[in-house]
C-alpha cells in the first residue's frame, strides 16, 4: 500500500492550512513518503512543498486512515490506484505567508475548522477531520 504523510497545520490565528491541487480539490498538506524518510520527515517535506511553511512545529500523531486518490475533475475517486495510507500530524506555525513550491498546487490558504469541514473535497479527509477535531481544539485552547 502507499503511504502517504501531512498535517493539519495550525497557523498564528487559529486557523489551519488547506491546499487546492491539480484545480480541482481542497486537502491538507501530504504527499507521498519517499524509500528512507519517516512519515514526520515526508510530513515536514511535503508541508514545506505544497504550503511553503518552514517553521514548523510538531505537536502530535493524530492517526492514519486509509482513501483512494481524488478522481478527474474532482469528481469520485481513481480506484484503480488502490488506496493509500495518509498519515496526519498536527503541527503549528508562527508563519503567516503561504507560498506553495509544488506545481500541482495553485493555492495554499488558512482556512478556519469550520470552513475547511465544508472545503475539503475527499469525504474521508471529511471524516478524519470531524474524528480529531475534539483533540485539535482540545490543543488550541490549552495553549
């Protein structure tokens, strides 16, 4: 199975970090985990790739769930890929500018929980989100 490795990255004001790829989808920053990187280093890589964050802070593991790649258009999903195993962390910055360095990304942009619910494209994105919101917003006022 691939595997895959991101985060919900939460930014100076409390908001977190979605990515709009290929012009059709809205994700968490993630992509794929290369031979001999950890998921936290594919993380840390693909953060900076698709959102151009650098100062980044790790915080926890928030799990893995298992989805097929977004199908054309943003439409259904390409089953004939498999699944993959998207592993996600949460992480915070004190970075307010997003600059994605990935081509396949054509914005970056802090979006609030609420807003990113609605926007994320994926239902299985969707759903992880919905599952880790009590801890992410457990994190958030605690600090």
């Amino acid at each position: 199975m691939r595997e895959s490795a991101g985060g919900i990255v939460v930014g100076p004001d409390g908001r977190i970090v979605l990515v709009f790829q290929h012009g059709n989808s809205w994700s968490f920053p993630k992509g794929g985990v290369e031979e001999g990187e950890t998921s936290a280093q594919a993380a840390t890589r693909e953060i900076y790739e698709e959102a151009g964050i650098t100062q980044l802070e790790f915080v926890e593991e928030l799990g893995s769930y298992e989805r097929s790649s977004i199908g054309k258009d943003g439409i259904g999903e390409h089953i004939e890929w498999g699944l993959q195993k998207k592993t996600l962390f949460l992480c915070t910055t004190k970075q307010h500018a997003l600059q994605p360095h990935d081509s396949e990304v054509t914005e970056a942009r802090y979006v609030t929980l609420d807003e990113a619910t609605e926007m994320l494209t994926h239902p299985k994105d969707r759903e992880f989100l919905t599952s880790v919101r009590g801890r992410i917003d457990a994190w958030m006022h605690s600090r």
